[in-house]
DNA sequence: AATTATACGGAGGGCCCCTCCGTTTTCAAG
DNA sequence: CTTGAAAACGGAGGGGCCCTCCGTATAATT
C-alpha cells in the first residue's frame, strides 16, 4: 500500500508542454509593466491560445502569478541564506530588503503577485509567499538574537511594510525614495528604545 | 472688472442638489468596506439614480473620493495643526499618524481614494491629498528643526509610507500591526544616525 | 401657461471574468 | 498504419463594470 504505480501514466502531450511555455511566457512579458489591470484575456490573446486554455493551465489569477514569479522567489530566498552567513546581521537584513527592491524594480509584476498573495494568503497562504517570510523570518530572527533589533516585528509585519511602500512607489524613478523609506524602517528596528 | 455679476445665475435645480447628497450618501455607504472592486454602477444603483447622473455629478472615480472623504482629510489636516501647538515634535508626528491609521479603520474607503490619489497625484493631484501633505510638512519640518529627527524625508514619502502599511492590513483586526509598523517607523525617523 | 435651460436615465459599445462543452489532437495499443 | 479513447483545445456565452451619448422629462423663469 502506499506508492500504488498507479498505472502506467500516459507521457504528456506535446501541446500541454507548449502550451504552458507559451503562456509563461506571454505573462511574464503582459506582467512586465505591472499595470493593475493586467488582463488574462491579454495574455491568452499573446500566448495564441484560448482563453479555457489558460483557466485550465492556471486556474486563478494567482496560480499563474506564482508559476511566473517562482524562479525569483526562489533566488531571493536563496539570497537571504548568503547573507546570513557572510553579513552581520542588520546589514544582511538591510541588503536583503534592497534586493528586493531592485528585484520589483526590474519585474514590476512581482509586486502585484506578493500584493495579491497576501491579500489572500490568510487562508491559502497562496503563491511562495511563504517562502519569503521563512527566508526572512531567519534573518530576523538572527539579528533578534544578536540583541540588535526588537523583537515585535515578525517576517510578516516586515515583508506587508516592503510592499507597502513599494506599492506606493510608481514615479519613474522610485527605487531611490523606497530605498530611503526602508532604510529609515530598519533603523527604526534598529533603534535602542532605552535612549 | 472682475467680479462680473455674470448674468443672473439660476437658482440650482432642486433634484441637483437631491441627487447629489443621495449619491454622496450611497458612496459612502458603498465604500465603507474598502473593497477594492466597490463598483460606481453599485453606488448609482443604491443611490436610485441612473448612471448618467452619477457620471455627470462626479465625472471621475477620484472626483468621487474626493468629495465622499472631504470633511475627513481636512480634520485630519485641523488635527495636525492641533498637535503641533500642544505636543512635543516627534509626539505630535506619532500621534497624526496613530490618528490617521484609526481613522482609515474606521473609513476603509479613505485608505482607496488616497491610494488612487497618490496614483495620478504627480500630474493632477487629485483629491485633497495635498492638503495632507501640507499637513504633515509642518509636524515634519517642525521635528526637523527641533534636531530630533532626520531632514531627508519629505511629506509625501511619510505619506506613501503610511498608506503603504495600511494598504497591506486587511485581516480583521489590522490596527495594531500597522500601528506597531509605523511606530518603528517613526523610531527610524528619530535614530541617532551617529551611534 | 409657455418657454427653455438643466438634469435625468439608461441603452449601447467595449473590455474583462470565468465556465462549459463540442471538437480536435495526441498517444499508444493492436 | 489504423483506430479509439483520453487529454487538450478554443471560444461562445452569461454576467459585470466602465463610460458616453442623446432623447425625454422637469424645474425655474417669464
């Protein structure tokens, strides 16, 4: 019992394989501006292929967000585990936050992925959200332990202040203000409250 | 020349100004959740009123949020004033900001329209998002002044900031985070940047 | 009561969401 | 090389919302 064969499984066909390529694709390119009004239909109509197409390849408008965006969430996790190895640990957390920053810079589109895994992560906690958290949740919890943060914020508090603010940020050239603005939160954790 | 009498003007008609408080009233019940997706459709239909009509009162979205949240910014903008003549100068910062996110829990279609405000606001600055800039300018700068906090944030980054944070809180009971998040925002903005 | 500037309402064209199902394609067994 | 069924495809269709336009209704004025 247990690890049933289940059957010789059919290899899969051509066109599913193509298909999902393609529609990765064209989201990652309708995605690139990050626009809100990012259309499905925009993207069944780059990728050539029918709308059902796209519902059966990715069912919500999350599903195909993470498919798209997993790649990245996946670097930055990965680069969270770095720098708690060879940073001191608010400067791993300071630069861990800023390459986020420059990561939304370039795939606007992630914004509105990480914006729309928390507005429905409560439940599903969909889309790697929660990779993210675990991967910073280690570099806070590091610098809690050192004695040089607080210790109230948790990895959730701080990836909801990032996307704030980088939600707020559409001016052409915003990566600098944002910067600025992350920057003060970190001090602020930072910061001795015992004067 | 001048104050040309113009000719004498009508007296408004009477289903104008009916109309006008029964959309105004509609609008605010609508947007009481914050929903982001609050239809204007909804809002003519509970104002049994025909679509026309809410389009020709309020020709945009925001024109909208304006006036639905008029009364609230500008005693939000009162408060700030307030505060800066009775309250020490970071106090009077911290205060505005707990003001602002209590006031946002209580109104969740505030935190929309300065949302939507801050989207167009570089061209049209709609909404009287300025009148809250202005505001804040003066707690900020009078915290500047005093020495006890950073210069190189400007009004409409703190703004951003705070929206921000409070665009990410939609759990149910979201205020104490937020406030907490701003909290150690505002301790960014006092951190002794010289040890 | 007649006049006319003002307002009203909703039909209509566009775009999008998502589901459902008849048709087509692919794989693999004979 | 057939052939049959599982697996995919595609897009029509029902439902919404956005916003404009214009024929109709009505309040203020004469």
């Amino acid at each position: 019992m247990g690890a049933a064969p289940k059957k010789a499984t059919r290899k899969p066909r051509a066109d599913f394989v193509r298909n999902r390529e393609r529609l990765l694709t064209a989201a990652a390119e309708v995605f690139r501006s990050g626009s809100r009004d990012a259309s499905l239909e925009a993207v069944a109509r780059r990728a050539e292929v029918g709308i059902g197409t796209l519902y059966r390849h990715f069912p919500t408008r999350e599903a195909l967000f993470e498919a798209v965006y997993r790649r990245e969430v996946e670097q930055l996790a990965e680069l969270a585990e770095t720098l708690a190895e060879s940073e001191p640990p608010v400067a791993a957390l300071r630069q861990w936050l800023h390459a986020d920053i420059r990561m939304i810079a370039t795939k606007r589109g992630m914004l509105t992925a990480l914006a729309l895994a928390i507005d429905n992560s409560c439940d599903l906690y969909a889309f790697s959200f929660h990779h993210l958290t675990r991967a910073v949740g280690v570099l806070l919890a590091r610098a809690v332990a050192a004695g040089e943060i607080r210790d109230d914020i948790t990895a959730e508090d701080l990836l909801h202040a990032l996307i704030g603010m980088c939600l707020m940020g559409q001016e052409p050239d915003w990566v600098p203000g944002v910067t600025r603005l992350v920057d003060v939160f970190v001090d602020g954790l930072a910061a001795k409250r015992d004067r």
